[in-house]
C-alpha cells in the first residue's frame, strides 16, 4: 500500500498514540486538536513515547527523529482537506462526534474514509450523520495504542468493500490484528470484558470478599495479568464506568451490564484510580494483603467470575456479534486474557461451565445469571 495522508482528531491519548503508530509506519499525519494545551502536551507524550523506545533499543535515534517529524501538530479542523484517511479520537459523546463529522465531511474530499474510535457508540448512528456513509467505518483501538496489537473494525450498514478492504490492509501494514465486529454495544472486547468488573463488583457488594482478595483470585487461579479492582484504578473508574452505563443502557437495560453502585460512587467523589490516587485502593498508602489462605474462598471467586466471562463469550458466539475466531483473538489481543474464553470453555468442559452458570441461576433466580443458549449448540458442535 502506498503511503496515505493521515489525519487524526483529537490529541488525547488514544488520538496520540494512533498519530504515533500512523507515522511509525511510515505515514504523514497532521493530529489535530482545538485545545493548544492538549496539542502541546500530545508533542511532549509522543516524544517521551519515542525516546522510551529508543532507551529499549526498540528503534534508533534516527528512526525516533524521523517518525516524530512526519506527525504534524495543528488547531484547525481546515488542514485536513487533503487527508486521505481520518481517524476520529475525541469524547466519547454521540452529540459531539455526529457534529465533527457533518463539519468534517465539508472540508474533506469525497474519496477520503472516515472512522470511529469509539469504545461503544453505535457506527450507525454516527453514519447517519454523514451525506456519504459509505466511507465511514468504526475502528476501535486499545490503549497504549503503538504497544497492543489488536483493532476491532466496525462496519456500519452502509459502510462499503472498498473501504473495509483499505482500511483492513492499512491495519495490516501498521502492525495490527484486526477482528471484524458487528455494530452492537461496546463491539466484542467492551461488551464480553463486562463480567470481569461487575460481578467483582458484585462479589464485593455481597461481602463475600474485599478488593484485594477477588484481585488475588484472578491473578492466582487464573493467571490474569491484573485483578478487576486494580485493572478498573488503572484504566480510570469514570471511563470503566461510563463504558458500563452505555453498554446497559443500548442493550435495553440488559442486567448482565447493569452498573455498580458502588463504582458510580467513587466516580462521584473522584476517587477515579491511579490518575488520581484513589480509587478501590489508595495508593498513597500501603496496598491491603489478600486472603491467600482460604483456598475454597479464592476458586469459588475467581470460577464465579470466569463461568460469567465464558456465558458472555459463549452468547457473542451464538447471536454472531463475530466470528468464533475473532472473538479468541479479541480477547487474547485486546484485552491480554490468559487464553481465549471458547477455548477455556472447551478445556474445563463446556458441560461443566453450563453447570456453573445453572447453580448461578438456581441460586439468584436473576436474569443476570441466565445460561446462553449458546453453550448447547457449542457442545453440539464438539460432538459433531
């Protein structure tokens, strides 16, 4: 593919790190933002990025000098009229995007693709802002963009071949593994990743156990690189939570996603996680210790939370949200599960997992806990 003119909107860190990854492989890339502040500190974010990577001798001095001066810095959405692919990176706000790309689409060439990184907005409703829908697309990336490997690509109802098949292989030459999602709520990673939160949140809101000890439980039993508390601190209660709300409420108040009271009540005072010291954990004082020892304690959490996970995956399977093996790789790529949630079903049994999901049920006698229909149709095919 020869080299595009990429234009990027929004200089936050998603939109930096797209601008770094474009220009990484080899493009031009004007990012623009209306706020200076977030422009000047974009400069300062993707430089320290470059040099890090160069003290890891991950590139050369030169490489770094050379990528930094192919990404050029503006305020006015006026200098993308040439651009040939622009990636929108802005607030997670249905309003506020339709307008930028009414705006956007007067400035712009007719031939130009437009997408989404939206988390979990519908692509369709952002298309039906557009004259030419045809070129627009969702396209989902993961934080730290230059660093996590996988691309979710959301096709609208209009979107068309020509665009799918450019971007597909744009994707290809940056390096990425691009999983093809339906256009439903929070895509595949945000939609089957739901579990791993709420029903921590929900272990902890029944007093089963504190923070500390369901995190120990999934990095212990099931080798996740971070337990849900600390994962929900790190990426920052007010996006965890408002990504939560937008899926529950676009899947008409579906009690699988339901928010935690608990969750909207740090985010109400602040407490958002490591970007302000507080969250589940304070960390300006030392981290509470786990219970280790109550073994029956810890798999009983951590098997809760998986059966949960693989209900979620198993349902995603089943109503085609994506195919079986973009839901592996979503998962593994995306979100660095320790192996893909099908497979994990296949390995402990999927009988055994339906079992765990129909205690769960009898138990609560709640919807929330409601075995997929899915799960015999997958037993049905192992047997086939």
């Amino acid at each position: 593919m020869s080299k595009m003119h990429i234009g990027i909107i929004g200089a936050g860190t998603m939109g930096s790190g797209i601008a770094q990854l474009a220009a990484g492989a080899g493009h031009d890339v004007i990012l623009v933002d209306v706020n200076d502040a977030v422009v000047r500190n974009a400069g300062a974010g993707i430089q320290k990025s470059l040099n890090r990577l160069v003290e890891k001798s991950k590139m050369t001095n030169q490489e770094a000098i050379s990528i930094y001066g192919r990404i050029h810095f503006h305020n006015e959405l006026n200098i993308l009229k040439d651009s040939q692919f622009v990636i929108e990176a802005i607030v997670e706000n249905l309003k506020i995007k339709k307008e930028l790309f009414v705006q956007l689409e007067n400035i712009v060439n007719p031939s130009c693709i437009l997408a989404s990184n939206t988390s979990s907005l519908s692509i369709n409703a952002l298309a039906s802002a557009l004259k030419i829908p045809s070129r627009f697309l969702g396209l989902h990336f993961f934080n730290p963009v230059p660093v996590m490997p996988l691309v979710e690509l959301i096709p609208g109802l209009s979107s068309d071949r020509y665009a799918m098949d450019t971007v597909l292989e744009c994707m290809q030459q940056w390096g990425k593994i691009s999983v093809i999602a339906k256009d439903t709520p929070g895509f595949i990673v945000n939609r089957i990743a739901r579990p791993y939160y709420s029903e921590a949140l929900r272990i902890y809101e029944e007093g089963i156990a504190d923070f500390a000890t369901i995190d120990y439980a999934m990095t212990s039993i099931h080798g996740f690189k971070m337990g849900p508390f600390a994962l929900m601190d790190f990426i920052g209660n007010d996006v965890n939570y408002a990504v939560t709300q937008s899926v529950w409420e676009a899947c008409y108040f579906e009690p699988r996603y339901r928010p935690s009271i608990t969750q909207r009540n740090l985010v109400s005072a602040n407490w958002l996680g490591k970007k302000t010291g507080k969250g589940f954990y304070n960390y300006e004082l030392e981290l509470p210790l786990p219970d280790t020892q109550n073994k029956l304690l810890l798999s009983g959490i951590a098997n809760r939370i998986l059966y949960m996970l693989i209900n979620e995956a198993v349902d995603a399977w089943y109503f085609g949200l994506a195919s079986y093996e973009d839901i592996e790789l979503a998962m593994t790529k995306g979100v660095n599960y320790p192996m893909g949630l099908l497979h994990w079903a296949k390995e402990l049994g999927i009988q055994h997992c339906l079992s765990g999901m129909e205690t769960l049920h009898n138990s609560y006698k709640e919807d929330r806990y409601r075995p997929s229909p899915g799960f015999l149709k997958l037993i049905s095919d192992v047997h086939e």
